[in-house]
C-alpha cells in the first residue's frame, strides 16, 4: 500500500502541472505538540482516505479547512515531521517548486537558516504562504516561551521583507479574545468580500495582533482590525502583502481554523463554523492562490489565444463522462486514467492531435466497472502532464 501511495505522489509531485492547484501544510515545526493538532490529518503526506465523505474523514485540527480545499479540487499534501523544507531541490519529491500554496499553522520550532532562505526565496519568485500565528506565550511543546508561534514569525523576517510583526512580551494587545466585525470596508477587498461570500466578522480566542510597516512593504494592508480601534497599521487581527511575484496572508490566531475535530484528548474548539471564520480563511486562500487559478479555471478566450482546455461532463457522473480538450496544436498526446493508489487503470487516447472528445464508460482496461470513487485523468502533451479530478458515483 505505501508503495503505491508513494507512486502516486510522485506522479503528482515530478509531472508539471498546469491542474489542479496544489497546496502543502506544514508539520515540521510541531504543530502536533502537546494539545495543539494544527495537521490536516494524521495520515501524511496523503491524507485518507482518498474520497473522504466529510472532514470527520480526516483526524486533524484543521481537517475542514483541507477538506474544503479538496472539495474545490485542490490537491492537499502534509509536509510530516522530519522532512526537508527546501526549494529548488530536485531530489525532495515535496519541494516547495511543486507546490502553489504553503500553509504553516501555528509553529513551534525556529525555521533554520536554510529555510528561511528556502520561504523567502519561493515566496519572491511567485508562491503563497498563509502564516497563522497565536497569542503570547503559546507555547506548546513546553520548550520555552521564545519558540511560541509569533517569535518564529518574527524571526523568519517577516516584518523587513513583508511589513508585519506580530506583537509579543512588553506589547500591545498580545492576547486577545474577541468577536471583531472592523474589516474592510472596500466592496473590492477580496478578504472580505471574495469567492466565498461576505466574510464581515473574525473570532479570535487568545491571539496576537499585528503592526504593520508599509515603509518596509508598500503592498502590506489590514483587512480586520480589533474593536472599536482605527483600520491603520496598529491592532491588526489579518494582513495581507505581495512580496516579489508572490502573496502572503498573516492571522494572529489559530483558534479560527480549529474545527474541534482533531485527536481525542486535545483541547480543541469549533471556530471554523464561529463568525464568518471559515469564509475568511476560504477567501484568503482563493486571494492568495488568484493568479494560479486564473490560468487553472481556463476562462473563455479567442481561439487563436487558447492555450489549453481540459474538462470533463459530467462530474460527478455515473454511467460514464466525456473528456474533452482543445490545445494549441496538434501534438503527440496522451489520456490515461488513474486511481487513487496511483495505478493506471485504462488509457483512453495516445496519438496526434489537437482536440478530442472522449467518453469514459468508468470501466477499466479489462472491461471491468471501477467502484465509486475518485479518479484521475492524467493528458500528457508537449512534455507537461495535466491532472483532472473525476467523480465516479455508481
């Protein structure tokens, strides 16, 4: 089983993708510590089951935000305890490069010289990094408060290269628990008013605030402020910035993307369904994953400009589906379809051409009907491979 689910990860990791879009949580920097269970799942890199029926699925913290991910088609991966953070490294199969999103939820551990340059340097050349911090002293593997979430912030660089620092010891409003509905409000703030819907409020339960420094960042902005103060660069509950060619997103609590779900015997609570908490946290991750999924959605275009088109209808299906896509040019192409274990089960086309229609009848090669489930379509075409996410219901 392990062989194959490593297969499948580096069919999905080492193929260039254009779909779908990829994030990666962290669990290298205890978020598993004492009572925090800030993962996606226990199971990592993968988490399982593969089709999961709800985020209850899922045994993690934040299972419903990696579920909700899922459920829009994202790929979601575990970076577990132990690996190697890096970027540009060939021979990491979880490289930052293979990833659109990094998602870090409340760390414990300093980031090393390397990987600070590793962050910094992906985030510059085009990624996204959602940075969730808590409150003062929040120290969860008991080894000292300096190695709580906000200082590993902090100590990354994060208020020189993005203009925000999260308030620890001797400042203000380090610790704060409150239902806050002082956002933006621009109708055009895609934080508040985004994919999701209208996120008009944010709960925290023992979280930092955050200073803003536009001189150092001219693109830092507050989205939501605490009570009753002023939308400037102080008492800033999230911020956002662009750093180089990428996004970054910054919360000072993690007490919104808990959903009370996670390993028997945590202190856990539900703030994903509290406020508009989950619409937030959703929204941010479209904001910061906007110019991927741009290119991702394949958006109407005029023929002589189209690039790619790779869709399926319908999905989910039952009796069978038609993939289509249209390209560029007519090339030497491919059509396969995968399971969840990374085995290829049928191919559909291997020929030239420039656009098809295909129906798949969900059987495999030998003729045999496949169960319900979740499966792969892998078009390969010009040296990239491109990856669509079908649902079989029988």
């Amino acid at each position: 089983m392990k062989v194959f689910l490593w297969f499948f990860i580096l069919i999905l990791l080492f193929t260039p993708q254009a779909s779908p879009v990829s994030v990666l949580f962290d669990n290298t920097k205890d978020e598993q510590a004492g009572n925090a269970d800030w993962v996606i799942d226990d199971d990592q890199p993968i988490p399982l089951p593969f089709n999961p029926s709800s985020a209850e699925s899922w045994l993690g913290g934040i299972s419903s935000w990696g579920f909700s991910l899922w459920g829009e088609g994202f790929l979601v991966h575990t970076l577990p305890p132990d690996s190697a953070l890096t970027y540009g490294d060939s021979s990491n199969s979880m490289d930052l490069s293979k990833y659109d999103l990094f998602v870090v939820c409340e760390p414990q551990l300093f980031f090393s010289s390397s990987e600070k340059r590793a962050v910094l340097q992906w985030v510059h050349d085009g990624g996204s990094l959602f940075m969730v911090a808590d409150h003062n002293s929040s120290d969860r593997n008991s080894n000292g408060i300096y190695d709580d979430s906000p200082r590993v912030w902090n100590d990354l660089g994060v208020d020189t290269c993005f203009g925000i620092h999260f308030d620890t010891t001797g400042e203000a409003n380090n610790s704060i628990t409150q239902t806050s509905g002082n956002v933006d409000t621009a109708i055009t703030d895609p934080i508040i008013n985004g994919h999701w819907g209208r996120g008009d409020s944010l709960a925290f339960h023992g979280g930092t605030t955050m200073v803003l420094y536009p001189e150092k960042n001219p693109t830092v902005q507050g989205h939501i402020w605490m009570e009753g103060t002023p939308q400037g660069n102080y008492n800033v509950m999230l911020a956002t910035c662009r750093y180089g060619q990428g996004r970054v997103v910054s919360i000072g609590d993690s007490s919104p993307a808990d959903d009370g779900t996670g390993a028997p015997g945590d202190r856990l609570y539900d703030g994903w369904n509290e406020a508009a908490d989950k619409v937030i946290f959703l929204n941010s991750c479209y904001w910061l994953l906007e110019d991927v999924l741009n290119v991702s959605q394949n958006l109407p275009v005029p023929p002589q400009r189209m690039q790619l088109h790779f869709g399926n209808y319908p999905n989910p299906f039952n009796s069978s589906t038609t993939i289509q896509f249209t390209l560029p040019r007519a090339q030497r192409v491919s059509l396969e379809i995968y399971n969840p274990l990374g085995e290829k089960v049928r191919t559909l086309l291997q020929g030239t051409e420039q656009e098809g229609k295909i129906i798949w009848d969900g059987e495999n090669w030998r003729g045999k009907s496949l169960p319900s489930g979740i499966y792969l379509a892998c078009l390969r075409a010009g040296g990239k491979g491109y990856w669509l996410k079908l649902l079989l219901l029988r």
